[in-house]
C-alpha cells in the first residue's frame, strides 16, 4: 500500500508503474496520486464523506454548503456539462460552476464550456504596513508552481491593493498539455488550502508567509470566466446586480432625451436666426 499525498480523499491505494495510485472515494475513478484529482472528483468525494461521516471537519465547522453538490463526472474526472438535483438540471462550466438557469430533466447542454480565466481575490487582515509587493509576487508565484504543479506561465497576474491580493490564472484548451493540472483544479485545492480545509494528506492547509511573517486571510472569493457568457435569465440575477444594471439604463434614457432636447432646441434656435435674418433683408 502507498499513501495518496495530494489527496486524502482516497481509497484501495496502491503502487502501479512505480506511482501511487487510489481509487477516489463516492466515484471509484483511480487517481495518479502524483499530481492533483480533479475538482469533480474531489467534489463527489466530499459529498459522498458528509454523507457517511467519513469527512473531516475543521474544529470550529459549522454546515455550510458553499455551492457544494453531488457532482456527475466523465471517467476523466471532468464534470459532465449537464448536472441534476433529482429533476432540477444545470449546465456547468469546465470548473463545475452553474452557468445556466435552473430547468427540468430537459434542459440541453450541448457542451462543456471552457473556464478560461479564474480570479482568486483574497482580502488580508488590518496590518500596521502594507505588505511588500515584490515578496508577495514571489510567495504566490512559487506556491502555485510547486504546491498545485501548475506552469507558470498561466499565472498572468498577481496584484496587491492593500488590503486585497488578487491571482489571475488564464488557460485556453489549446494551452493545456496533455497530463497537466487544469486552472479550476488548482483554484479548488488553494481555496480549501486558505480555509483551513487542505486536500493534501496530513496537511493543514496553507502557510501564507511574507518575508517570514504570516498574513492572516479574511475572506477568499473566487470569480470565473468562461469562453462563452454565461445564459442567466434577469430573474435569477441578485437584487444588486438588477439595481445596478437599472440604475444605467436610466442613465442611458437620460442621456438620450438629454440629446434629443438638446438638437430640438438647438434646431428651434437656428430656425428663430433665419427667420430673423430674412424678416432684415426684407425690410419687415
């Protein structure tokens, strides 16, 4: 037997061709535990482990299901594009995230839509100075290389606006080599690496450390964008979001019976001079 390092939701490990391979808990799938599982895998996985009480909870955990659900995968370990609550059915993204409206049993989703772009937007906790900029680059930067595998030259951003850090990973499908971790894999692992949830055996979760000293992390929230929009309905969008997009349509109409009032006005005017002119050279 062996020991699955990048993940300890696992089962029936054991050694093929020198590797460390295990079956995923929930779905059955081997895994090659020498790079990352899949999200969809890891998902199936955690569900299947609240449900059994296999799963490990953080001391201070409280039930929160956070977008979590029974995921169905492709035996790759990617999501299939059209997921189901008994007759309730969505189209995900390659990430797992709903992109569609809720339907019924249905619903058509002709295909996986490719996440081509995952920002990680962390907020630290209130410090007396300002983090160094170059230091943070370099931690994030060398964590997400060695820690999640992932090539650098996805990482196409890293910025810091005290107190927010933001990581931008982009990955087109045609960027992907065959065998390499995708973008949505590593978001996965680092978002429950920062919540004190980590995948990785015996590990509990990650160190953010800055010129050797630690950054505690507020709050975590991770946003995707797809190579297509997203098909969500304005019933489904929140109340904010209609707000705002209320708010510049107004602006809009404002803007155009600004204009309109404005030529007419102006037409009036320039209709008043000949008038004006005319009545002159006639001696009106």
């Amino acid at each position: 037997a062996c020991a699955c390092e990048k993940n300890k939701r696992v089962t029936n490990c054991r050694w093929e061709n020198s590797r460390c391979h295990c079956d995923a808990i929930g779905s059955g799938v081997t895994v090659d535990c020498s790079t990352l599982t899949s999200k969809c895998l890891l998902m199936k996985a955690e569900v299947m482990g609240s449900k059994s009480g296999r799963r490990e909870k953080p001391k201070d955990a409280f039930e929160d299901t956070d977008g979590l659900y029974d995921p169905e995968c492709e035996n790759s370990g990617a999501f299939k594009a059209k997921q189901c609550n008994g007759t309730t059915c969505w189209c995900v993204n390659t990430a797992g995230v709903r992109r569609t409206d809720k339907h019924d049993a249905d619903l058509k989703c002709n295909r996986l839509v490719r996440t081509t772009w995952i920002i990680i937007e962390m907020k630290h906790a209130e410090r007396n100075a300002p983090l160094n900029v170059e230091s943070l680059k370099k931690f994030f930067m060398d964590t997400i290389t060695n820690r999640y595998q992932l090539d650098g030259r996805y990482i196409t951003g890293v910025l810091y606006e005290n107190p927010y850090i933001t990581i931008d990973l982009k990955q087109n499908s045609s960027d992907k080599w065959s065998g390499g971790v995708d973008i949505a894999d590593v978001a996965y692992y680092f978002e429950k690496d920062v919540k004190g949830q980590s995948i990785f055996l015996n590990n509990p979760g990650l160190n953010v450390s800055i010129d050797n000293e630690e950054v505690k992390l507020e709050k975590t929230v991770v946003y995707y964008v797809d190579e297509i929009a997203p098909e969500f309905s304005m019933k489904s969008l929140t109340p904010g979001l209609i707000a705002v997009i209320v708010v510049v349509v107004i602006a809009i109409v404002a803007a155009i019976v600004v204009l309109v009032s404005s030529n007419k006005a102006a037409k009036q005017s320039s209709t008043s001079r000949i008038w004006e002119v005319t009545t002159h050279v006639l001696g009106l």
